[in-house]
C-alpha cells in the first residue's frame, strides 16, 4: 500500500509547535498500528507530543483514531442502562470492588473493563485473582449475559479494544512519555468509549500517589477527559479525589478483597465507604437513575447479594479463605502524638517490594503481600503500638519494604493536625 503521509513529517510538525492536521493523525495512528510507522519514530512523536501539547480538536481526533484501531463493544441489547468507573491509579484503591456490584444492585449495568498493576498502583484484576477460582478473562458473549443476569462485570479487557494504545502505552513507558496530559487522557478514554458505556464517572486521583501531584493538573485532566466523552456522546462527570494518603487500611490484593468485602457487610474504613457510595451516586445519576440512594443498598445487603453472584458466574468462591502472607513484620510508632502524614506513594511502593506489584509486566505477584496500616492521618498514637503490617511470602523483602518507609509517616505532638486535601476535592462537569 502507498502511504499518504511521511512519519518524518508529521514528527516534525509538532516538534515545530503545529497542529497535527486531521489526515495526520489517522494516518499516523492507523500506520503506527500496523507496523508502518517504527516504534523510534513514534517514541520522537510521542515526545514532541509531551513538550509541545495538543489541543481539544487534535486530541479528540487522537482519541477517535485509536478508538478506530479496534472494535467496539455495544451493550444497546441489554434491558438496563450502563455506567462504568474508571480511576487514574492510586494506592490502596479497592472501590471497584464494591462500587460494581453495588451500583448493579440498584439497576445500573456495570461493564468494567480493567487491568493489571504496574509499578506502585495495584490493578483491580491482580486483586480480584487473590479469590479462589476467579477468572478474568470472559468472551464478550459471556460478559453481555453476566451483565444482563448480574448486572455487573469485572473481567479483562479484550485485546481487541484500541489496540493502538495498547502499543502506545508501552511504548509511553519505555520512553519517558506516560505523564502528557494529551497522551493519558486519550488513551483512558479511547478505552472507554470503545468499551460502550453510557455513562462513564472519572476518578481524578491528586497527590503523591498518583500520576497527578498537584490539583491544577488534574483538574486539567480531568476536564479533558470530561470533554472527550461529552464529545463522544458518553455521559461523563470527574471526581477529583485525594491522593496524599493511601485509601482505606490496606494496601495489597487480599488484603483489599478483604477491606472490599468488609464494606459490602455494612463496615470497613469510612473514606472507602465515602468514595464508593459517592462514585455509586454519580454513576446512578449519569444513568439517569436519580430515585435511587446506593447508601441503602450497601446497608440492607442487596450491594453483597450482587458480588456474591459477580463472583461466582467467573468461577470464583465467595465463602472460600483469603490467602494469608507466610511472614509479617510489625512497624511501631516512635512516639506519642498525632499521625500527620502517611505518605500514599511510600506505602505504594512499599507495598509493591512487597510482592503486591510487579516490576514488569510479565512478573507474578503475591495474592497475601501488602501492607496493612493500622492508623490514618488525625489518629493519636502511643509510643509501641502498631501502625503498620507488612505481609510477604518472601520475608527477604521486608529490608527493602522498609526502605521505602523511610519518611512515610510523621507523628507530630499532641493537639496537631494533618494538613491535608479533603477526599472529595472538586466534581468536574460539561
Ligand atoms: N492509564 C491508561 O490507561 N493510560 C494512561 O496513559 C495512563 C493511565
């Protein structure tokens, strides 16, 4: 096939601050998908893209491109409305856990597509397989009828849905070019419009674990992000949410199941309850379905009736024992005082050593390793009394667990308070 276009070109045209024309970028896409364009030129397209940025039209046509790479899923056949989550990664981040079945439980199909952790951010699949007998992955045909039995789906995503970002991402991460604006928010949302929800609720994390440190930038984000579904014809609504301090108590697969599981009983910690029913909130009102508070459907049980059922149609065992780490170390706290800080990445990447995460993709993790935190920022502590867990099958990564705790937590004296973002920080809408 002739080409149309010249990869050196359109490298040039955004290393000179121009806009990528409309036939540029479907060429580009589309050619760097089908090996055309070589993986040197679209790692110095990706870096031009990085330092020079693009606009709305150029990014929403990015997105579209990729989106064209692949197929597209259509859930119009089923007999309710479907809304999804999606969150930009952070530490301790179970709320897909309960937040799908909870919302399935009040009528609303949730079509979640997820992935693997990479580095310190744990991925919802990688928690999930802590359960024994859960399987990710699932034909579409399987996915449909388990949303219009369950209303509520957690599986793999296909590697027919935009498998030009599949590439892109990769290469974004050997390269120094995950952390562009343009480039995060098109690839999360070519994924996502190509996944067929009606409505879709982004989860903005801000702080030290998460891609976006500061507010300014995730608000930017997000707010494109908001724009590329609006655009696309997806109801789309952003939380900004903090991500300073890890959520809940723990931070590894099991270990979040068994959080997860802890709020669908009607406990757990009240920053993962607070999220997830506010997530469920959106979700219900993006799908039109506003007569609904998810807030009584986690309380009267129906929200753990719809995991129970989530969990069994892929194989898994509700009832069955979690995995348990072989080894735990204790961390004590130095002194009396008042927890101030509690370091989200810290605990991230502590977690990570640990045997949670995996360094590349193709590395195992450990279903028990994580870290288990015994306090939360504002908690007075005493001097000896435990304020983390560390659980490994491997006990010769506690040094280095330890290592990256180094710092993580400050105990100020008496009568001090942590200075830190409100959970909920901003809502983002068109
Ligand atoms: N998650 C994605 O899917 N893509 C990005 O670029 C970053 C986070």
């Amino acid at each position: 096939m002739s080409e149309q276009f010249d990869a050196v070109d359109v490298i040039r045209t955004k290393r000179d601050k121009q806009r990528l024309s409309e036939g540029q970028i479907d060429w580009v896409i589309d050619a760097y998908t089908r090996g055309v364009v070589a993986e040197e030129q679209m790692s110095a397209l990706a870096m031009a893209i990085f330092l020079n940025g693009m606009d709305r039209q150029e990014i929403a046509r990015w997105t579209a491109a990729m989106i064209a790479s692949g197929e597209r899923m259509d859930f119009s056949s089923l007999s309710r409305p479907t809304a999804d989550k999606h969150s930009t990664g952070g530490v301790g981040d179970k709320i897909t856990l309960p937040l799908a079945p909870l919302v399935a439980a009040c009528g609303v199909a949730v079509p979640q597509l997820s992935g693997r952790g990479l580095g310190h951010t744990g991925g919802t699949l990688d928690k999930l397989e802590a359960i024994p007998g859960w399987q990710a992955a699932l034909s579409n045909e399987a996915m449909l009828r388990q949303l219009e039995d369950i209303g509520a789906v957690i599986c793999a995503a296909g590697s027919g849905l935009a498998p030009a970002d599949k590439k892109l991402y990769a290469l974004r991460d050997v390269t120094g070019t995950v952390e562009a604006i343009p480039l995060i928010a098109s690839s999360i949302m070519s994924k996502k419009i190509a996944e067929g929800t009606g409505a879709l609720v982004l989860d903005v994390k801000v702080g030290s674990g998460a891609f976006m440190k500061d507010v300014d930038s995730a608000r930017e984000l997000a707010t494109t992000m908001v724009g590329l579904g609006t655009d696309a014809g997806v109801n789309t609504v952003a939380l900004l949410t903090n991500m300073e301090v890890p959520l809940g108590l723990t931070a590894g697969n099991g270990l979040e199941v068994r959080e997860s599981v802890e709020v669908l009983e009607g406990g757990g910690p009240p920053d993962v309850v607070e999220l997830t029913v506010e997530l469920a909130r959106e979700m219900l009102k993006g799908a039109g379905r506003t007569e609904i508070d998810p807030a009584d459907a986690l309380a009267d049980g129906r929200a753990m009736d719809a995991w129970r059922a989530m969990i069994s149609a892929q194989g898994g065992d509700p009832d069955a024992p979690l995995p348990t780490a072989k080894e735990t170390h204790e961390v004590l706290a130095p002194a009396d005082g008042v927890l101030t800080k509690l370091d989200a990445y810290q605990v991230g990447v502590a977690a990570w050593r640990l045997g949670a995460g995996r360094a590349r993709k193709e590395d195992a993790v450990q279903a028990a390793a994580g870290v288990e935190m015994h306090a939360k920022p504002g908690a007075s502590v005493r001097a000896g009394e435990k304020l983390l867990t560390l659980h490994t099958d491997t006990p010769e990564r506690f040094g280095r667990a330890l290592e990256a705790l180094d710092g993580a937590y400050t105990i100020a004296p008496e009568g001090s308070r942590p200075d830190l973002l409100p959970l909920i920080i901003d809502r983002i809408a068109e």
